[in-house]
C-alpha cells in the first residue's frame, strides 16, 4: 500500500517524481515512458517538487485519471497501464500514478519513433536515449545480456591459452583441442570456419592491447586526506578482468590504514576496514557495472576515512536501493557472473551485501552508503573508528555496567565491545570485577 508519509521522506530520483499540478502533456509522457524503460516509478501530483509540501489538486480525481489513461494509450507504444491512487492528506487530494518497469522495451513516444521518442531516467531527470540506450533497452527485452554478444571482429585466435588452461584447471574440465574450449563453455560462437569470442570472452581471456576494450578499466587514486585537493599516488590496471580485479584488491588493502598494537615481541595488525567488505564491493563493481557504456571505467578513490567506488550504470532491472541486503539480486552481465560463481568468487546471488552488513554490526563499523548519481552507481565504504570517548563516559556516568548494557546501548557485537573495553583497561582507564554473568566494568 503507497504511504505518502514515506514517499515525501525520499528527494524527486530515478524512481519519484512530484508535480505541484497536473503537467503538460509532454512532459507526463516523457516521464511515464523513462520510469517504464528503467526500474518503474512514482509520480506524485499535487506536491511541490522543493519544499515537499502538499497542495493537492482542485480537480475531479476520476476525470484526471481517465484522462492520464488516454493520454498514454493514445502517445506511447507499447501500451503502457498506469495504476492511479488517490491519496487523502487532511482533506487534501494527491494523486500517485504508478509506472511500473516494462518487459518491452524500448518504450517511446508514438509520434516520435524509437530513434526519436525513447526516454530513461538518469536520477531525476527525463532524457533522450541515444542509440547505445536504444540498443540496450532492445537487448533487455529479449533477456540478451550484452556480454553474451558475439564480437565477429575478433576470433578466438586472440584470446590468451595461458589465462584459458588456467581457467580449465580451476573448473576441472577436461576437454581436447583448447581454442574450441571457448566454444563449448559458451564464451563464443563458430561462424565461416571461424570462432569468434563473446564480450565476456574477451573481457576474460584476452591480454593483449585491443583499443575498443580499452575503456574498461579500473582507475585507482589514493588521496592524502578526506578531500581530492592532493593526490598521494594513483595506478590503473586493465584486462584480463580476473587480473584486473586480484590487482586492484591488492593495491586497496595496502593504501587502507592499519593500526599496529604490540603485546610483547608480536605485533597485532588491524586494518581500518576489514578485506571482505572491500572485496565484495570490488567483486560488484566489476561484475554489475553497465558495459555498455564505453568511455568510463571503474573508479576507486581511497581516502583517510573512507573508500568510494564509482562504476558506470545504474541497479539493473528493477532493483532499488531499497533492496539492497534484502536478498533480492538482479544480474546484468549473465556470462560475467557465471565465471565468477563457477571459479568460487560468488557464493550465492543476493547474499553479498548482507554479507557486508553483518560484519559491520559484528564489529561496529558504519554500514556502506549506496548511491545512483547520474548513471553511475556509488559504493562508499568507511573506516572503522576506534573511539572510546562515549564508551568510557557511559562507564563513567553508571559506575559499574555490563556487557549486555553495553551491547544493548551502542548497538554493537558482544565481541566488539569486548574488544573496547579490553583496550581501555589496557589503557589503564578502567578495571574488570567478578567473573561469568557477574563481570562488570567501573572506572580505576
């Protein structure tokens, strides 16, 4: 059931658009066909679009929503059904017009064509798609993922049979003549005589310089504080993608901060944020990043106090950002993922980011920030803070307390607490009495 309350806590985005009176023609049209060509949406009208605030609409509610209905039946092709909710605030009617994500598209404008009609949403805005969009709505319609497209350009001959017997002994398949490996695991088609590689093939298999897959890379840069002002050092790594992906963790774990603790002769090494988060975030970027947008690749900026991954492409399908860590996953690049779960990088679709989550709350880490600005998809992950101050004044403030008042205040892991306050009586600040459930904790 549509809550307004909760609609009018969220900004106008690629899947909420509010109107303060009935728009133009044109303008609701180019709005219902970019949310059914993308992950569907909401238009509110009888809202300020800034202020949020609730005008309502003065007319009939019946009469604007069969009119919604002709409008669209008459202007958009194929047929698009809207669901209109009305919505009663404190005698103030809002009318909430449902588009959901289509099965057919492109979606486009009558009148117009395909070239010239088709709309998507990038945030909150309505544009034009140009041809590369064109192509990829076609391809979604026909459930054809665009690293499963045959490059003819190239053969098989370009690929690499190191990166593929490598591949082979990982998977444990045993097949014969190897260039027609590709063809049997599915990475490519035979044409003319000739094998020729699918995006994913070359994506994966191929090392050497070829100038169209150029653009996907992963660009690295590690800033000197929490601001882009300096740049301390920065590398870039290209295909293959399983490489690409190794080096790139490799280079992250090393710029992340650690802190070193010395108990005797040993050092215990504790990095600011733990290697699994960073890696599934990494495994994400490269595994749902939008492929066909060419000229960007994947950016990584490392900070004091926090990490950001930016990759081309928005969620695919009609995932939300809503969903996230809900279990609820949707594959764009079906070939890409296959790979990956078949050489043990994925254990189970929509299992990753709830993943992170855990370990956040398991160790009191603040939970990644998941953004879509423009048409590119943000991940930001932040350092753990090792600040005792709240802890200590807590401890300060009730005399003597618990774990289990601890846990239950500061919504953190048993063991995380146990960890803070073992570095406070090592810091001298604080004493432990009693044993089992009778342990509590009180200043010096």
């Amino acid at each position: 059931m549509l809550s307004l309350e909760n609609l009018l806590q969220k900004d106008e985005n690629r899947t909420l658009e509010f109107k303060e009176e009935f728009p133009s023609k044109l303008k609701l049209i180019k709005t219902i066909i970019a949310f059914a060509n993308g992950s569907g949406g909401i238009i509110l009208i009888g809202i300020k679009d800034k202020t949020k605030e609730i005008i309502g609409i003065n007319d009939d509610p019946l009469q604007i929503e069969e009119k919604i209905q002709n409008m669209v039946y008459d202007n958009i092709r194929p047929i698009i059904i809207p669901h209109v909710s009305i919505l009663n605030n404190k005698n103030k009617i809002v009318l909430a017009v449902t588009i959901y994500s289509g099965n057919q598209t492109p979606y486009h404008k009558i009148n117009k064509g395909i070239q010239n009609g088709t709309y998507v949403r990038i945030g909150s805005t309505n544009r034009k798609a140009d041809q590369q969009m064109i192509d990829e709505l076609s391809r979604r319609s026909r459930n054809i993922s665009y690293d499963s497209i045959i490059d003819y350009a190239l053969t098989t001959e370009s690929l690499s049979l190191n990166i593929l017997n490598n591949y082979i002994k990982r998977r444990k398949i045993d097949l014969s003549r190897e260039y027609e490996t590709f063809d049997k695991i599915g990475l490519a088609e035979k044409t003319n005589d000739h094998s020729h590689p699918s995006f994913a093939g070359v994506l994966f298999f191929c090392d050497n310089y070829i100038e169209q897959y150029s653009n996907y890379f992963i660009k690295l840069a590690v800033f000197c504080d929490t601001t882009r002002k300096k740049i301390e050092k920065q590398k870039q790594f290209n295909l293959p993608l399983l490489s690409q992906l190794e080096n790139a963790f490799e280079f992250i774990k090393f710029a992340i901060p650690s802190s070193i603790e010395l108990k005797g002769l040993k050092q215990n090494i504790t990095s600011s944020l733990p290697s699994e988060i960073v890696r599934e975030a990494l495994i994400n970027a490269v595994c749902h990043r939008d492929y066909s947008i060419v000229g960007s690749g994947i950016q990584i900026h490392i900070f004091s106090d926090r990490i950001e991954i930016i990759s081309p492409g928005v969620l695919p399908g009609d995932l939300t950002i809503e969903d996230l860590g809900k279990g609820i996953s949707e594959v764009r690049n079906k070939q890409i993922v296959k790979i990956f779960r078949e050489l043990g990088y994925i254990e189970q679709l929509g299992s990753g980011i709830n993943r992170m989550f855990e370990i956040c709350r398991e160790i009191g880490l603040e939970k990644p920030k998941f953004e879509e600005i423009g048409n590119y998809f943000k991940v930001t992950l932040y350092y753990k803070k090792e600040n005792f101050d709240e802890l200590y004044r807590f401890i300060q403030k009730n005399k003597a307390v618990r774990i289990s008042e601890l846990t239950e205040k500061f919504q953190m892991h048993r063991n995380t607490i146990r960890s803070y306050l073992n570095k406070l009586i090592n810091k001298d600040l604080i004493i432990r009495e009693g044993k089992g459930p009778k342990t509590r904790y009180k200043l010096k």
